[in-house]
C-alpha cells in the first residue's frame, strides 16, 4: 500500500487520505469504524478524513441514518486526476508563460545527462509546427520517440530523419527517413553515438551522447547560427543519401562495395 498512497500525494491527498481511499477500495461499504481499522487510523481522526475525501468527491456518503462510505472508483479516479491536473497545468502556463527574462536566445545551454536530452528532444519533435530535421541512432528510439516522429511525418512537410543503426533497425513506422552508410565510420569519428534534432529553423538539440558510462556532451539553443549549422548538417547528408541510395549500382562500382571510397576527401594520390 505504500508505494500507492506516495503516488496518490502527489495528486494532493494527506498521507491518511491516501490510506483510507486505498482501504475503501478494497471493502464493501463501510462504516467510519471499521474504515478505521482497516486504514490504522485513529477513529477520532477517521471521520475528518472522511468528510475531506467526501469534498473532493473521491469517496461517497450514503444518506442512511448510520452512515456508510465507499471509494469513487479507480477509472473515475484516475479520470478526474487527469482533468484536475491539466486544469491545474493550464493555469501554470497562463501564470507564467508572459513572465520573459532578458534575451538569451544566443547563449548555448549544456545538457547534462542523457534523459534530459532526450526529453528535449521528444519536447521539440511533438511541438514542430513548420519543419523537423532530425539525425538519430536507432538505438535510442524510445517507443515514445518512435511515435512521435511518426505523428511528425504525418504533421510536416519539411520532415527528414537521417537514421544511424548499428544493428540495422530499420522496420519503422514511418518511412521519410534515409539510412546512413557509415554508422561504424562515424562512431570512430565521433567516438560514440550522437543527436541531432532542429525544430521550425529555432531550436537545436545537438551532441555526443556516451556509450555505456559517462556524461553526455550536448547542448541545447536558439542560437540562429546554431541552428543554420545543424540543420545544413542534416541536410548536406540527406543530399548525398539520397544520391547515394538511387545511384546505388554505380556508386559502388565507383567506391567499392561498401562504399568506403565516399569517404577519402583528402586527394591523396
């Protein structure tokens, strides 16, 4: 029972409201005694707690001469949970969303760690309104992020992913995006994976994400220039994918069959 009325506190019930809605759930209706016994609340404590989860609506009072009580069922439960909470989250953003700092579109923020990148991420790729470039290893999409880069092609024109696997996952639900090549290649380059993600030519979220350990090395900006940078990389690379993919038979005749000779840029003789 712990561990649920935790959860349930952080939607506003007391840490004895939590234990006397969880017991409810599990009796038939009950009176304030044995409700009681079974929350281990004191019975000179009980019936305020009762009355509390009564005005909340989370429990119900029958109107007999002996009152009896029971739980507002789970699914009404989690129902008006999730209405009261995005109403409480719509009068955040009312509050705060005219409450601007100085500019800094220009300055470059460090994103430390790998789950708040990918929250970035999954921020800018669900709220793309105009165009979304994206450079992504297949080992970091989440079934979330995998959703939503599919409700994003269906959303935007102006969409491309450039898609890295080193296991060759390529059975996706969506179908814009252009396999790189030289995944092992890039990881030497590189020295590990990375992301890439420009949303609507404002934001990026860009770096080198670690391997098994370690921080990550990836900021997050409006920088314009930044930007312009990012979003030319992804582009520059959906360009030659795409020469590389229809011009395939030749391109491999020309630089080999795994198209190693792509790589050497450096004319040496």
């Amino acid at each position: 029972m712990e561990s649920v009325t935790e959860l349930l506190s952080k939607f506003g019930l007391t840490s004895s409201e939590a234990k006397v809605y969880v017991s409810l759930l599990q009796m038939d209706a009950s009176t304030g005694y044995k409700i009681s016994g079974k929350a281990g609340i004191a019975r000179s404590k009980v019936y305020n707690v009762l009355s509390s989860l009564t005005s909340k609506g989370l429990v119900l009072q029958s109107k007999d001469e002996k009152s009896l009580y029971t739980a507002l069922p789970v699914e009404e439960l989690v129902a008006k949970l999730q209405r009261d909470s995005k109403q409480d989250i719509d009068g955040i953003h009312k509050s705060l969303k005219n409450l601007r700092p100085d500019d800094n579109s220009s300055l470059i923020w460090s994103v430390d760690s790998y789950d708040q990148v990918f929250e970035k991420a999954l921020f800018q790729i669900r709220n793309s309104k105009e165009s979304l470039y994206v450079q992504i290893y297949s080992e970091d999409l989440t079934d979330e992020l995998t959703q939503a880069l599919a409700e994003a092609e269906n959303r935007l024109h102006k969409f491309v992913v450039i898609l890295f696997s080193n296991h060759h996952r390529y059975n996706l639900p969506f179908r814009r995006f252009y396999k790189h090549f030289f995944e092992a290649d890039k990881v030497l380059d590189y020295g590990g994976r990375w992301i890439n993600v420009v949303s609507d030519a404002d934001t990026v979220t860009y770096g080198k994400l670690p391997n098994d350990s370690g921080n990550t090395d990836v900021i997050w900006t409006k920088n314009s220039s930044m930007v312009f940078l990012a979003q030319e990389y992804v582009l520059h690379d959906a360009y030659n994918l795409r020469t590389l993919t229809i011009l395939h038979d030749e391109a491999e005749e020309k630089f080999g069959t795994n198209l190693e000779g792509v790589r050497n840029i450096y004319f040496d003789k």
